[in-house]
C-alpha cells in the first residue's frame, strides 16, 4: 500500500463517485475531475502573485508587500476583493460583447490547456493521443482573445498592444512547437501521458528526463524563451509594455475583467511551465529513484514552483527587448536552432547509446550555438549617433 | 568597441545579470542594510532641525491661556500669502511675555489645508510668539473641518519648542529675557522720573498727573519698544 498518499485523489474520486447513480456517472467523474483544476490553479495563480511581487522586491532590496496580514500573506484576498469591487468600466465605444468576451475566452482557453497536464499519476484529466497538438491549437486560442480585447477596446493603446502580442507570439509559436517536436520524436507519441511515462524510468537512480540529453537541453533552453514570450512574460512583455503603450490590448478593462486577463495570463503560464515538465523535466516523476516514496502531485507542484520562481527571477533580471531584437532573436536564433536539434535528435536516436553518443550530440550543439550567435552579435553592432544640429 | 566583445557566448550577459539579482534576493534576508526603505509609520527617519511644517503658538509656563505670547497685533494675518490665518482681538488685556498688559487673541485659526509652510508668519512676528512646528502627519476624517486648528490645538509650550528646535528656542529665550530686563529698568527709570516728578508737581492736580505717567510707561507703541527679534 505505498501508492496510497500517490494516488489519493483517484481513489478519492472512485470513492466519491460509489455514491452517484451510474446514470449521471459520467458527467460526476468529468466534474470531479475538473473541479480540483479549476480550484487548485488559480490558488496557485493567488500564491504566485504574492511570491512575485515578494521576490520581485527582494530582488531589487525592498521588503515587498508587508501590511495585510502577517508579512503581507492576505495580499492576494484584498487584492482579488479590491478588483471585485470596483467599477467595471467598458469604454462607450467599445463592441460590447467581443470586450466581455475577450477575458472570459482567454481564461476558457487557458483552462482548456489543463486538460491533457499530467498533474500526477493517473491524474490526466483525459490521456489523448494528441494530446500535445491539442495544447498548442488551444494555446494558439489566447491570441484570439488577446486581438479580440485589443480590437474591442477601440483605444490606439489597446489595438498598438494586441498588434505586438499577435506579432510576437505568432513569432514565437513556431519556436514552441518546433523545440517540442525533439520530445515527440523520441518518445514516438504525441500522448503527454505516454510521454510521462517513458521519462518515469530509471538507471540506477538517474531517471531518464529528456532534460539530460543535449538535444533535450536545449529544447527546454528554447522551449523556455518561447513559453517566456508566448505568456507576455518579462523580458518579453512588449505587448503590455507599461512605459510605452501603458497596458497594451487590455488596458480598456478594469475591476474583474481585467483580473480575470491577469489570471489568464498567469494560467497560461503555468500551462506552458507544465507542457515544459511534461515533455522535458519527466512530469510528475521524481528525480531521483530513491525519492519515489513522495506523491507524483507533489513533485509536479514542486517542480511548477522551481519554474514559476525562474520566470520570477528572469522577470527580475532583464529589461525589455525592443521589437527587432525580438523579432530577430526569434526568427534569426531561436528558429534555426530548434531546427538543427530536430536533426540532432535523429541522429540520437540512430547512434548507439554511451558517452560517445551524447559527446558528438553536445559538440553538435555547441558549434552552430557559437556560429549563430556571433552572427547575431556581428549584426548588432552599435553605432556612434551624429546629430547633425544638436551639436 | 568595449560593448562587443567578439565571440562569446550568447547569453553570458545574462547569467550574469541573474547572478547579481540572486545575489540581491538572498543578500536582502542576511544583510538590513541592503533594505533602505524607512518602514514608514513604525520607523521614521531623524528630522533636521531645521525642518519645518506648519506654525504653532507658543505659550510660556503651565496655561496656555495666560502664557500665550500672542498678542493678537495681526501682522501675520495680514502677511500671510495665502491668508490662512485667522484673528480676533480681545477686549481685554493680559500681561505678554515680558510682563505688559497687551490685548490677547480671542480666537486665532490656521487653515493648515491652505498653509503652504513658508514661515513669514513666524519672520514678521514681533513677540516670538508664532513658531514653525516640526509634526507633519496629520491624518483626518474630514477634509475641512478637522485641518482647521484654532487656538487650543495651535498653542504648544515653550518647553516643546525647545525640544523641537533647541538652538532657535534658546536665542529666543535669551532675546526675551534681554527685552524683559530692558522693560523691568525702563519701568524703573521711569517709575523714578514719575517720583522725582511728583514732589514738583504738587500744585497740578495729582491724579491726572499719575495718570498720564501711567500711560506713557504701560502702554507704549508696542513695535518700537519691543524690538526686532532678529
């Protein structure tokens, strides 16, 4: 009976469903199973708000939110209190009913996402055998919803800030999807929950993470800056881009409406982080042998945390990009690199397995990784500007 | 140029860039002086001594109605720029600071909503008797009502204006008791001018004599025999 405390909520849910007539049992278990989601993730979104805003100021050597409640904890409860309660303006403008549909489509097709995360398992709310298309067709959903709210809004912010989100996540959707397909090639499925499972094994302690291959590496590495950029996220937050265009594409919204764009955003986020654990950090398989005897939940929680702490670390770090470094970064490195680790990846999978094998993959890497980058950096080159009256 | 640096790593920038803000994240829990932010209402930061907000009343001794300095000339009433000030002359009078009779004010308010601190109440003031206060939290429920401060709230001993201002206070103190024992030997020549006087005029009438006496030393243009305080 060590797989009690791993599988808990299945058998949670079995027990639970014993009690519904088998006529409705159907829509009991879809709703039992969606339920937990749809409560747990944005209590997470709650926590994360807090942790950014916590590390965000430590950071930058400030105490962070600290007056509501002991060391600032309710601060997501005044802040989802003070949303509900202010004034839900809607610009006189405005196409009504595409500006109401804009969030609450965004934060559907954020939830869509979650249906094929295996949180756990057994604990994938539907194991479909396309599963990872699914995630990125749904994924691809936000950018309606993103146009939707700038067009809507009829504000020249709001329409400059969905232009940039629509050019910058159509941009860097390719690069999303192309470093994934290293994972789908070798784990021969496009099954999240099979994908799961061929990482879950182990030699010797070691588990077998597509993150400790050199081609899966820098597929995370690449899937990563894409994920950053496919969620708005700092460095990449042109869309939104608070000193330029003041909000970008929802700047029109206020109170719940706008709470639920930021909620959407932040789910999205975790969506992309657990695509990314999913396919590259083995799900919710421990990382070591030993430490299986820890539920299969907890690992994925804990390693959604460590990615939500890098996106907050990152987003403390860098500034933002302009428009053509993003754009070129995109097309000019991230594309061309998720390009050759598809080729290096079948040669993986024809090399005989060892040390040499990873050895050339890694050399393989590392050689256009230099190329492509001196070329970047060749293109940047900054130049002395002349003013030809100001001096 | 020093920017480029030929054909490193992409990316070295930044691990660097994330090196030095988790350095700032983990130094931030051992070192409190990396946080310099002033919690504010618990922790407040040292005030300068020159440090000014709006003016008070200053009153000598325990009562603040009989050691109140004021006495109600209305200078500052009239130079205050945005007029904020507000006076009403008694009836009658009360010894000031240096111990003559003078009027007194009945009311005296400051609109601190409209005070803009600029402290030339306290310049013209002939009698030290308005000082700049050093408080500058004054959180209210009503906007008007509450930031008008009359007489009671305004007057504020001597010993707190020492406590706020020390060096200020001290010449001030020092300014009034030159002025007191100025007035006290004054008061004396004249009392034995008034004496020497007497005997000669004893064949005028003795009460308007003692009368006009009276007049001449309590009662003086109070802004030629007080002095400039600076």
């Amino acid at each position: 009976m060590t797989q009690t405390p791993d599988q808990v909520f299945v058998i949670l849910k079995h027990w639970l469903l014993g009690y519904v007539p088998t006529s409705v049992h159907a829509i009991a278990s879809a709703v039992l199973s969606i339920l937990p989601l749809m409560v747990v993730f944005p209590l997470l979104f709650a926590i994360t708000t807090l942790l950014e805003r916590k590390g965000l100021g430590r950071i930058q050597n400030r105490l962070g939110p600290n007056r509501t409640g002991p060391m600032g904890l309710w601060q997501p409860l005044a802040d989802g209190i003070k949303s509900l309660t202010k004034e839900d303006i809607v610009p006189f403008t405005a196409d009504h009913i595409v500006h109401f549909l804009a969030p609450v489509l965004l934060v559907v097709a954020a939830f869509l996402a979650y249906a094929v995360l295996p949180v756990g398992r057994n604990m994938a709310l539907v194991n479909l055998n396309a599963g990872v298309l699914f995630f990125f067709a749904v994924g691809s959903v936000v950018e309606l919803a993103v146009f939707m709210a700038g067009w809507s809004s009829r504000s020249k912010y709001s329409m400059l800030g969905a232009m940039r989100a629509i050019a910058q996540m159509i941009s860097y959707e390719v690069p999303l999807v192309l470093a994934s397909v290293v994972v789908i090639m070798q784990a021969g499925s496009l099954s999240t929950v099979d994908i799961v499972e061929r990482q879950a094994t182990y030699t010797g302690i070691f588990p077998h993470w597509y993150v400790f291959t050199p081609w899966g590496f820098l597929g995370f590495i690449l899937f990563m800056i894409a994920a950053t950029a496919e969620s708005n996220r700092s460095p990449f937050d042109l869309p939104e881009g608070e000193s330029e265009i003041i909000a970008g594409y929802y700047i029109e919204y206020s109170g719940f409406k706008f709470a639920l764009f930021f909620l959407g955003e932040y789910l999205g986020m975790f969506a992309t982080s657990g695509i990314a654990i999913t396919l590259f950090l083995g799900g919710w398989s421990a990382p070591l042998s030993v430490l299986t005897f820890i539920p299969s939940w907890a690992w994925f929680f804990l390693k959604l945390l460590t990615l939500i702490c890098m996106f907050i670390w990152v987003r403390g770090t860098l500034p933002r990009l302009r428009m053509d470094q993003l754009m070129n970064f995109a097309w000019e490195f991230i594309l061309p690199m998720a390009l050759f680790n598809m080729v290096i990846a079948g040669l993986w999978r024809f090399m005989n397995p060892g040390a040499v094998r990873w050895f050339v993959c890694a050399f393989l890497i590392l050689v256009p990784m230099f190329v492509l980058s001196a070329l970047l950096k060749r293109k940047k080159k900054l130049q002395l500007r002349t003013y030809s009256f100001a001096e | 140029m020093s920017r480029d640096r030929g054909s490193r790593l992409l990316g070295e920038g930044i691990i660097k860039g994330l090196a030095e803000t988790a350095r700032n994240f983990f130094g931030s829990y051992i070192s409190k002086q990396r946080l310099t932010t002033v919690q504010y209402p618990e922790e407040r930061i040292p005030q300068d001594e020159s440090f000014r907000n709006f003016p008070f009343l200053v009153y000598d001794g325990s009562d603040p109605e009989a050691g109140l300095r004021c006495v109600s000339c209305q200078i500052c009433e009239k130079e205050c720029p945005p007029k904020c000030i507000f006076i009403e002359k008694s009836k009658d009078k009360k010894p000031d600071a240096v111990g003559k009779p003078q009027f007194y004010p009945t009311v005296f308010d400051i609109d601190v909503s409209v005070c803009m601190s600029c402290q030339i109440c306290v310049e013209v003031c002939p009698f030290e008797a308005i000082k700049m206060d050093v408080k500058y939290d004054y959180p209210t429920e009503s906007r008007f009502a509450a930031l008008l401060f009359d007489k009671h709230q305004l007057a504020k001993s001597n010993d707190y204006y020492h406590q706020i201002h020390p060096t200020e206070a001290s010449a001030v103190d020092a300014a009034l008791a030159a002025e007191r024992e100025a007035a006290a030997t004054k008061a004396a020549a004249a009392a034995a001018k008034a004496a020497a006087a007497k005997p000669a005029a004893t064949a005028g009438a003795p009460g308007t004599a003692t009368a006009s006496a009276a007049t001449s030393t309590v009662t003086p243009p109070s802004d030629t025999t007080a002095g400039e305080p600076r």
